[in-house]
C-alpha cells in the first residue's frame, strides 16, 4: 500500500489539473463528472477526505438527467457520503447521502455498494447510538452477505454484528462473530473495502475485541489485541484505522491502568492524528481521553472545560457511543479530588439512562452509587446502586464490571452481617481472574 500511495501521489497533481479544467468554463462536463468518480477511490486512499468532499460535490451539481441513477451517480453519492462521515461525523446530510446510494445500489443490482451502504448506515445507528434500528441493518447486510457468497461480505456482515451485541452487552455473542469474521475473513475484499473507504473492519474487531477480553476479566489478553490493532493499523498507512485503534487502544489503556503513562501518550497521539487528517469525531473523542487523564491530576476546572469542548463536538458529529461513559468517569474522578458535589453535578447534567441496555451500564450503576456515598444520601441508596450494577454485570458476563462493583460494595459496607456477605462476593469474584492480578483494579480488591 505505501508503494502504490507513493505512485499516486506522483500523479496527483495531474489529475487535480485535469479536474480543474474539467469543471471550468472552458471544461467539458461530462468529462467532468467520469473523472470525479473514476478519481474517488484515489483521493480515499490518500486520505485527502477534504479534497475528495470538494470534487464530489462539484460533480453531483453537474450531473444531467442521463447521469440520475447512474453507476457514476452512485459512486460519487458514495464517495462524497464517506467523507462527509469521516470529516463531520455522522450528520442527517451524510445518512441522508447514504440513503441515497443504497437505493441508487438496489436498482442498479449492485451487491457490493448495497453491502457498503448498509455497512455506512449501520455505523450511523451504532454511533447514534440507536441499536434496534442497527440491528436490523446488520441482519439485512447479512442477509445480502449469504445471497452473495462472497467470504469478505460475510466477514463484514459478522463484524456489524459483532459491535452491534457488543455495544448492547451481549459479551459472548459478540465475541464468537468477531472471531468468525476475523477467521473466515478474505484479504482481497478487505483491501478493496480500505481502498475505496479508507477503513479496515480487521483494526476495528481486534480494538473491540480487546475491550470484550477486559470486560471478561482478562487484561493481559486485551492489551495484547491493542497492540495487534494499533500495529495493523499502523501498518496500514490510513487515517481511520490508526484513529480508530488509537481510541479503542487509549481507553481500553485508561481501563486497565488509568494513571499509566501511556494512557495518556495514545490520547495524544489520537488528539494529533486525528487533527492532521480532520477526522473530527475522533479527534473530540481523544480530548474526552485527555480530560480523564488530566482530572486524575487534579487539573479540574482545565480538565472540565477540555470534556465539554469534547462533549459538544461529539454531539454535533453525532457520535454519542462513549458520552455517558466519559461523563460518568469524569464525574467519579472529580468526586475523587475532593469536589463531590460538582462531581454529582457532571453526572446529572449528562442525562444519563440507566435503564439503557448498553456495555458500560454496571459502571454506570457503580459510578451512581459511589456519588450517592460521597454526597451524603446514604449508605442504603449507595448499596441499591452496586447492587444493580452486581446484577447487570452477571448478566452480561462483565466480570471486570463486577469486580469493582463488588469491591465498591465491600468498602461501603459498615455492619458486620453485611460486610462478611460482601467480602464473600468480593472473594469469589477475585477468585475467577487468572491474569492481570497485578493491575490497579485486582490489588484493590485483594
């Protein structure tokens, strides 16, 4: 891949030449519209998102009535919907875009950009998040992925599901299509998919993967998979795939070793990356990650402004996935430092469900429970809250969620009856580890 960025960019400014004088005055316009959409795939795989919007856009006001449902219409409506994705996130205009290249994909019979769309609006509703909808994408991508045959399109079919259950905490499921789509993948059609989106569904299920294996109690395993992520991701020499394991990498990091250093070095390294390439909702997403790292520091009042400036951003590029849960953890830390109430105000101002069905939701409960004590509203209100997050975290399979839900719990209590019940619920749930006893969550519990 880098050589053949290498032998692009040769002739890039040929063609940008080319497509200059297309458009003109002088230009012809039918031309003009064959070379944008013959050059899409060249401007995604050099990452110039932003050019590509321009070239896009100016080619779809020059379509005629023979070019409306073309195949060049639909892989320019394609082309431009990707980027408007990457570089403002998922906006009613991108969905909208998408929209449009599926219907232009079914009546063409074109299976692959069929599987494209539904892929891209799948990844809409995951981020909403709207999981009932994303569901249905997902089945449907399926469904195509069969009829088709083709390997890679079922691998992709699996991986939607795979975040799909993962995001509504059903761990097991998840984990089991993640595997079978990272197994029975095939490399040719997962290059093609980078080489027109300039997005890797391999780096996102091995980030996702990983966070599953920290979910099921083992963190050694899941930062192995962070790094088999970030160094594919690398590898590729694309800006969304590094953006996406940088992010997966720095929270899952912050997870399992919040106070480590390198923590912090990957939010920064998103933070950077992402700015240079204008993928916005990942660039947002690394200053919520360094707005956690920099409370832990007592930078309070910086580190808050720093959240909502990131907050805001995610909720214009409509990236709402990781939004409780930052909250939620920024609000924990600031409780921490010493500023309780202001901790308990973070929370509330988030709005936070926590009758969601999602896979941070145990900590949701947790983290409640934990204001509840600090802000004096009583040890049985604390308790109701590690309860239920004990509860969601068997059913999810979660035992890293359990873990602190049972340590919260045996720290809280003050009767004898009832610390001796908790500690036995600590005792059996640090009993299940096999791995990773020495990160900060398993010494506190011992």
């Amino acid at each position: 891949m880098p050589e053949r960025l290498r032998s692009l960019g040769i002739e890039v400014d040929n063609l940008r030449a080319a497509l200059n004088w297309a458009f003109s005055e002088e230009g012809d316009a039918k031309i003009a519209v064959e070379l944008a959409a013959a050059s899409a795939s060249t401007w995604m795989a050099m990452a110039l998102l932003t050019e590509c919007r321009e070239w896009m856009t100016r080619a779809i006001s020059r379509l005629d009535d023979a070019s409306a449902g073309s195949r060049q219409e639909m892989i320019i409506q394609s082309a431009l919907a990707s980027c408007m994705m990457f570089t403002d996130g998922m906006t009613e205009e991108s969905y909208a875009s998408w929209a449009k290249t599926r219907l232009l994909a079914e009546c063409l019979n074109d299976t692959q950009c069929q599987l494209d769309s539904l892929l891209v609006l799948w990844a809409h509703q995951i981020r909403l998040p709207s999981y009932a909808e994303a569901t249905e994408l997902a089945d449907r991508c399926g469904d195509v992925a069969e009829g088709s045959g083709n390997r890679g399109a079922i691998a992709t079919a699996n991986y939607m599901r795979g975040v799909t259950y993962h995001h509504t905490g059903r761990i097991l499921q998840a984990e089991t299509c993640f595997e079978l789509s990272l197994h029975r993948d095939d490399e040719a059609t997962r290059q093609s998919l980078i080489k027109r989106f300039g997005y890797d569904r391999k780096v996102d299920a091995l980030a996702v993967l990983a966070n599953l294996a920290w979910l099921r109690g083992c963190p050694d395993q899941a930062r192995r998979l962070n790094l088999m992520s970030v160094a594919e991701a690398r590898q590729l020499d694309h800006a969304v795939p590094l953006c996406v394991a940088l992010a997966w990498a720095s929270f899952n990091a912050y997870l399992t070793s919040p106070d480590d250093l390198e923590t912090e070095a990957l939010a920064n390294e998103l933070v950077d990356h992402a700015a240079k390439y204008a993928v916005e909702s990942y660039h947002v997403f690394g200053l919520g990650m360094q707005a956690l790292c920099r409370v832990r520091r007592d930078e309070g009042d910086t580190a808050l402004a720093t959240l909502y400036h990131g907050l805001e951003k995610l909720s214009a590029a409509r990236y709402g996935v990781f939004n409780w849960i930052l909250q939620a953890e920024f609000a924990r830390c600031t409780a921490v430092a010493g500023r309780p109430r202001q901790g308990l105000a973070v929370f509330e101002r988030a709005k936070i469900d926590l009758d969601e069905n999602q896979w941070y939701v145990p900590e949701l409960h947790r983290i409640r429970g934990e204001l509840a004590l600090t802000n004096n509203e009583g040890l049985a209100i604390g308790r109701q809250y590690f309860l239920s997050a004990l509860e969601l975290s068997d059913r999810q399979a979660s035992l890293s969620w359990a873990l602190r839900a049972a340590t919260s719990l045996a720290i809280a209590e003050t009767s004898a009856g009832r610390k001796e019940a908790a500690w036995r619920t600590l005792q059996a749930t640090h009993a299940k580890f096999r791995e990773g006893l020495e990160t900060v969550d398993l010494r506190l519990a011992r």
